[in-house]
C-alpha cells in the first residue's frame, strides 16, 4: 500500500513538473508568484502542520497540495528568486522534516541557506539540518579581484 502511494505520488509530482515547466515556457520563461497565491501557498502549509501536529492524516488531495507548493517554489527559484519564499521553504521544510521525509527536508532548508542566507531563517534551517545529522557548511564567499588585491 504504501510502495503504491509512493508511486502514485511520484507519478504526480513528474506530470505537475511538466505541466508547470510548459506553463512557464509559454510565458517566456520568467514567472512571477502573486502576492494572492503566496498567501494560499503559506495557508496550505500551515493547515498541513497543523494536521501533522494533530496526528492526522494527510489525505491523498493534502499530499498532492504539498508536492505542488513545493514545484511552485522551485520553479520561482529558477526564475527569479525572492526572499518572500525563504518563509514557506522553511516551513515546507519543518513540515517535511516532521513526517521523516528526509531529502526533501534537507533540499528545503538548504535552499534557505544557499538562497536566503540573510534572513533570520537561515540559522533555524542551518540548526533543522544539523539536528537531522546533516553537516552543514557555509557558503563559500567569493572575494573579487579588488578585494584579493587588498590583502
């Protein structure tokens, strides 16, 4: 039962990846996430914790939900990336983390490292992974030519 849902999931998140990646190619590629579903984005995760936290269950509609939100962002941070998302990939994350999904978890937080290193979600999300075994390393930082010369 479980290896179905599994698949069934996976089947899911493929053909929403392809409808998604088409949808953008027929905009010209950059797409921007209204204010409107940024807000429905963050009310759907924080109605699937709060089910988590409840010990619900998360329905087969809750799991599709939550796949989508996560190829929305993914899909604005190869766009354009924004820090209004740092939020919801951290909650995503926690989320993920909660229900021992453990890549896509790590893949959330890290985004928030790598992408939003100067939010004040970057030290809760380096803390998530190191709790969940991860190591963490900084960013590299790149000096410039100018500042190399400088030292």
């Amino acid at each position: 039962m479980k290896k179905l849902l599994i698949l069934v999931l996976i089947g899911v998140f493929i053909s929403s990846a392809f409808g998604i990646k088409a949808q953008a190619a027929k905009k010209g590629g950059k797409s921007k996430v209204s204010t409107e579903e940024i807000q429905k984005m963050s009310d759907t995760v924080d109605n699937l914790t709060k089910k988590v936290y409840g010990r619900a269950l998360l329905s087969p509609q809750d799991n599709e939900n939550l796949i989508g939100i996560k190829i929305k962002l993914d899909n604005q941070m190869l766009a354009t990336p924004d820090a209004v998302m740092a939020p919801l990939y951290y909650k995503a994350g926690m989320l993920y983390k909660i229900r021992d999904m453990q890549s896509e978890a790590i893949d959330c937080f890290q985004t928030v490292l790598e992408n939003f290193g100067d939010t004040a979600l970057a030290p809760k999300a380096r803390a998530a992974l190191k709790d969940m075994g991860v190591d963490v390393k900084d960013p590299e930082v790149k000096l410039t030519e100018a500042a190399v010369e400088e030292e």
